[in-house]
C-alpha cells in the first residue's frame, strides 16, 4: 500500500494521547519493567482521564488491589 496526498507524513498525537503516553511511561518506571504495556496504559488513561476513571467506576473498577 502506498499513501498519496498532502499531509502525508505530518501526522502528531494529539495532547491527550501525549499526556496518557507520558503517564504511562511514569507507570512503567514505578513497576520497573522493560516497556509499556497495556496494563500501564489502562492504569494512565485511569489517572489522566476523567471520563474513563467515572465509567470505570460505575462497574467498581479502580486502581485498588484487593
């Protein structure tokens, strides 16, 4: 496949996917792992979006351990 048009080339996240990258990248320096994984990812959309953490919390997920 091959993609023609303006633009191309130009594309950059948006502020919201920056700030739940950069959140995920603290997360994984905590845990001391090797690399980003999607529970680091869960975990930071969790912290850094208001709208994730309050439909999260409709179904009692948090990030508390039990």
């Amino acid at each position: 496949p091959k993609v023609n048009g303006t633009g191309v080339g130009n594309l950059y996240p948006s502020r919201d996917f920056e700030k739940v990258f950069n959140k995920s990248e603290d997360i994984r320096e905590e845990f001391k792992d090797s690399y980003i994984s999607v529970e680091h990812v869960f975990l930071a959309l969790m912290k850094v979006d208001r709208k994730v953490r309050n439909v999260l919390s409709k179904f009692d997920i948090n990030e508390q351990i039990r």
